[in-house]
C-alpha cells in the first residue's frame, strides 16, 4: 500500500488538509451562528418549527417567521448536543473540506489537470475564505460543489447521469439556506449555453428538465413558494441592502473585495495568455457570477467556485504539465501525508492550543470582538425591574445565546424580523441624534449593553447623564441602566 503513494497522493491531500485546517482552527465570529444555535435548540424541546420570533423584543413586522434554513438549526444543534462549540466547528471544517473535495472533482473533470486544478481550488478557497464559518449558507457550499461536479461531467465528458442528483440534492438545499437559488441559475446558464451555441433547445433538454426538477424539488419545504419569495424580498430589502456590509456591492476597501478584482486581472491576464477559447457556458458563467460577486460582498464565495474548473483549463494550456510517475518517493510521500493528518488533528478546537504557530487571535473558541465578559455578567444578573435591553446589533446573536431568556435583545442581525423604521429608530439611538432619548423611552428601554468602540458617542452622552447608571464597564462593553428616579 505505501507503494501506491504518490504525489498526486500528495496534492490532493495538501488540497483538502488546507480546506479543514482553516474552518478547524479558526473560532467562532459573531454573525449568524449563535440564534441558529438558539433556534435548533428551541425547535427540539418544543417540536415544532418556530412560527414567531422569541428572542428579540424590537416590534417584528406582521406575519409568521420564514424560517427556511430550519433544517440547518437543527444540524448545528445536533452538531452542539455532540459536542458543545468545538464540534460546531468540527462539522464546520468537515462540510467545508467535502467542498473542496467536490470542486476538485469538477475542475479535474473540466482540465485533466490534477496539479493545475488543485491550484485552481487553492485560489477558490483564498477567495471564500472569509465566508466559512459556521452558519448555515457554510452547509450549501458541498451542494453547489455537487451542481459543479454534474455539470462539468456533462460538459466534458458527456456524461448526464449525475444531472438526476440536482433535484433531491435541491430539495435538501431549500432547507437549509435560502442560496439555492444561486443552483439554478448555473443550470440555466449551462442550459442557455447549449441554446446559444447550437441554435437550437433540443441540446439544452438535459439542463432544462434539470432546471424545472429543482425548481419543483425546492418547493419541498414547510413553506412551499413561501421560500421562493423570501429569497426574492431578502436581498431587495433596503435596510439590507444599504446596512449590511456582505449584501453591499464589492469595494476595493475590504479584503474581500480586493481578492475578487484580484481574481478578475487573473482571469483576464488567462484568457489573454492561453491559446484556449472559453467555451459559451464558461462565458455566461463568468458574466453572471461575476455580476452577483461585484453586487454583493457575500456573494464573492460563489464565484471562487465557479471560476476553479475555468482557472484550471486556462493555466493548462500555459503551464505544462509535468507531474510524472518519476518524482514518486512512496515513503516521502507518505511522510508528508501523515504530517498533514497531524497537523489536521492538531487544529481540532480541543488541541489547538498545541500549536504555536496560530496568532493569538485564533486559540481560542470565540473570535475577540466576542463580547464574552458582558455575555457573562449578563448571564450571572437579574435585568432591572422595568424595561428592555438595548444592545448592540452585532452582539445580538450571542448576547441572545448567552442569556436568554434571562435576558432578551433588543435586536440581532436578522434584519428582515423588524420593519425598515425600528431600525432607523435604532441607528438614531446608537449613533444618537437629537431625539435619541424620546426613542429610548418610545421603546421603553430600561438598559442599554454597549460596545465602548462602535457605540462611543452614545456612551459618552450617558455617562454624563444623571438619568442612567453605570452598571458594568470592561475592556470592550459597558451596561447603563436607568437609575431609580429617573424610570419614566
């Protein structure tokens, strides 16, 4: 067996060992984990889907919630009742690693190329690598993978059968995240493809019945077509579109979308350097994640994996391949294989302190704008006798997983929950305005759990106000409350 290593032993396991390693040592960020956590969890002990938001005491908007990434609470939840947080991450890692696995499959399927496609899947994980933790849309990525790997099967070598996957791969989809949507419209460019170049529909008809399989599959949830039009309302919501830094279009002043232009100058620079010609799906695959990637930050992680097989075929017709049987060193080969497995053990949560290597800012389990301390003393005090919190929107989610029902948040980052007006009502009370303190009693506010840094001018008025009461104060947060005389 040790004579059967060889190094494309050796790049895919550097491939797939880099894709767990990153999720596995990293600990977790604030956005969308913690009230999925909280949600999967309620679910459980009372049996039943959650038809109304208990957590946040902002006004919500009329009608049931739309929870459609049910399924993936109740994995995460699962993942927790394992194994607490470090098994969250864990699973995490594990989904992220069947990922890459898949998108490697699909680029070599597209190439032949199996050095230049891990290459090509090394540049897609640098891209998404900030959109990989632990949340619910980290557990569509292995379905997309598996859209790529049928689709690039069909294109290259002809094969449709994986194709019949797409529609129960869908209905599963529907239920964990509401990016399903990003599966069809792949098919529909593979489809359009076919169209265009033939000039005909007969050459489409495998994609178009895979197209409408997923499109019925996807109404097989608890909500129907309800999850079609939460999908089409999420991303027009104005206060999303213009508040939320992943649904806005891509700058040059984040990281993120400083790697997505990257990544274009790579992709043309290609084009223009290979003797290869992209192929109309290529073109039409380019054009439209390109524009969903330049519309919205979160969307840069989609285009990462469409672009691998793409990436792979261009560098294949300008870097030889050379990867030959004559480098194989079976027992170097099986060295480095097992030192990766080490070193992927050693990233785990429970041994990662272990690992010298990790900046400070990774060993733990939490990331450090984690407002662990005031999550602590929350969870260890009564909230005063009259009126609601009012927290920091990005604390939300954790703050509700540390402490409630103890306590309840005033708002987490789930922005379609409330109408448009609470939070422009919110926004003039942390970032105050004149009118900040008719809002705090409209809302009958009677403490406040705020961030020293993003919340400093609001801190600033309290403290010199004889109204409210500094309750707790640390590195990072400070909890006001209203004093006796002053409850209106």
């Amino acid at each position: 067996m040790l004579r059967a290593l060889s190094i494309r032993h050796v790049w895919v396991g550097l491939t797939l060992a880099a894709a767990f390693i990153g999720p596995a040592s990293s600990p977790i960020g604030l956005p969308d984990l913690y009230w999925t956590l909280l949600t999967g969890a309620w679910m459980v002990a009372n049996g039943r889907l959650l038809e109304s938001d208990p957590f946040t005491a902002a006004p919500h908007v009329a009608g049931p919630v739309l929870n459609v990434q049910w399924l993936a609470d109740l994995i995460f939840n699962g993942f927790d009742a394992l194994g607490g947080l470090p098994m969250v991450i864990t699973g995490t890692a594990l989904v992220v690693t069947v990922t890459y696995a898949l998108l490697l499959m699909a680029t070599i399927s597209a190439s032949g190329h199996l050095r230049l496609s891990c290459v090509a899947v090394w540049l897609a994980y640098i891209l998404g690598a900030t959109n990989l933790s632990p949340r619910p849309q980290t557990l569509a990525y292995p379905i997309f993978a598996l859209f790529l790997v049928a689709i690039m099967r069909s294109e290259w070598r002809k094969d449709t059968r994986l194709l019949w996957l797409l529609p129960p791969a869908t209905a599963l989809w529907a239920n964990l995240h509401g990016s399903f949507f990003t599966g069809f419209v792949l098919i529909g460019c593979a489809a359009a493809a076919r169209v265009l170049a033939s000039r005909s529909l007969f050459p489409a008809r495998p994609y178009v019945i895979t197209l409408v399989g997923c499109v019925l599959a996807s109404l097989v949830n608890p909500y129907g077509p309800g999850s079609l039009i939460y999908v089409a309302s999420i991303g027009s919501n104005p206060v999303i579109r213009d508040f939320v830094t992943e649904w806005a279009p891509t700058s040059v002043s984040w990281g993120e979308g400083s790697m997505f232009f990257a990544s274009l100058v790579v992709v043309g620079a290609l084009m223009l350097k290979s003797r290869l010609r992209l192929t109309v799906f290529e073109i039409l695959v380019l054009l439209v994640f390109g524009y969903l990637a330049w519309s919205s930050v979160r969307a840069i992680v989609w285009w990462g994996l469409v672009i691998a097989p793409i990436l792979a075929r261009l560098m294949g017709s300008v870097v030889p391949n050379r990867l030959g049987a004559s480098r194989d060193k079976p027992v170097l080969n099986a060295a480095i294989l097992a030192g990766l497995a080490c070193l992927a053990i050693l990233s785990l949560p429970w041994f990662k302190g272990s690992l010298t290597i990790l900046p400070p800012d990774k060993s733990g389990l939490f990331s450090p704008d984690t407002p662990v301390g005031v999550g602590e003393y929350l969870r260890t005090h009564e909230p005063p006798a009259a009126g609601m919190m009012l927290n920091d929107q990005t604390w939300g989610g954790y703050l509700e997983w540390a402490t409630w029902p103890k306590h309840r948040v005033f708002l987490d980052g789930r922005f379609e929950l409330h109408p448009p007006q609470v939070w422009f009502d919110y926004l003039d009370i942390v970032f105050p305005s004149a009118r900040w303190r008719t809002l705090v009693d409209e809302y009958h506010i009677g403490y406040l759990v705020l961030s020293k840094a993003e919340n400093a001018d609001l801190v600033a008025d309290l403290r010199a106000d004889a109204a409210w009461r500094l309750d707790y104060e640390d590195d990072q947060a400070v909890v006001f409350s209203r004093a006796a005389s002053a409850t209106p």
